[in-house]
C-alpha cells in the first residue's frame, strides 16, 4: 500500500538513430520549391476571386444609377442589395475552396 515509485526520467544526449534532416539536403530544397509553387497558385487563386467578387459587386454603383427614380427604383435598389450579391458570393467562394483542395491535393499527391 505504499507508494508507487516515480517513472525513470531518460536523457537523450547524442544524435538520433538513422537519418537527419541533414541527410535530406537535395529533398528540403525541393520542397521548399513545392511549398514555393503551392503558395503562388493560391496567390493566384485568391486574386482570381476577388476579381469575381470585385467586378459584379464594384458595378453596383453603376445599375443604381441607372435604375429610375421613384417607388421602382427603391425597390429594386433594396432587391439588388438584398438578394443579387449572396449567390455571387457562394457560388465564388464555393469555387476558391475546390481550387485551394485542389492546389493542396497536388502537392500532396492525394
């Protein structure tokens, strides 16, 4: 009924078995051109879809001019800010995820 004795603590003071991060020189700079790669195709990604986002959003300003004035044109001001940008938003964000999965994918051999 007395108490347990404490585990033994292990000190590792010397390399470790097998290869290093050393032994790999020609694979890190490989992969640093992958990471590189992977980076600037979601760069890419990522500006293609602020531009879809940007361009049918940005001419808002535009079609609310150009709407007449009056009861009709309120409404359809408020229909235009209500409704048209939320499927341009899915439908572009739904588009960034399966190109990012992808991009990843690629580099990651799935």
């Amino acid at each position: 009924m007395g108490a347990e004795p404490t585990p033994r603590r292990e000190v590792v003071t010397g390399a470790p078995a097998g290869r290093t991060r050393a032994a790999y020189s020609d694979s890190s700079a490989h992969d640093d051109a992958v990471v590189r790669k992977l980076m600037h195709r979601q760069v890419r990604v990522g500006l293609v879809a602020c531009s879809l986002l940007a361009l049918p959003l940005g001419l808002f300003p535009l079609v609310f001019r150009l709407l007449p004035a009056g009861d009709t044109g309120q409404g359809a001001v408020w229909l235009l800010l209500g409704v048209a940008p939320y499927p341009v938003l899915v439908a572009t964000g739904a588009w960034y995820v399966r190109r990012a999965e992808r991009n990843e994918g690629d580099v990651s051999g799935r």
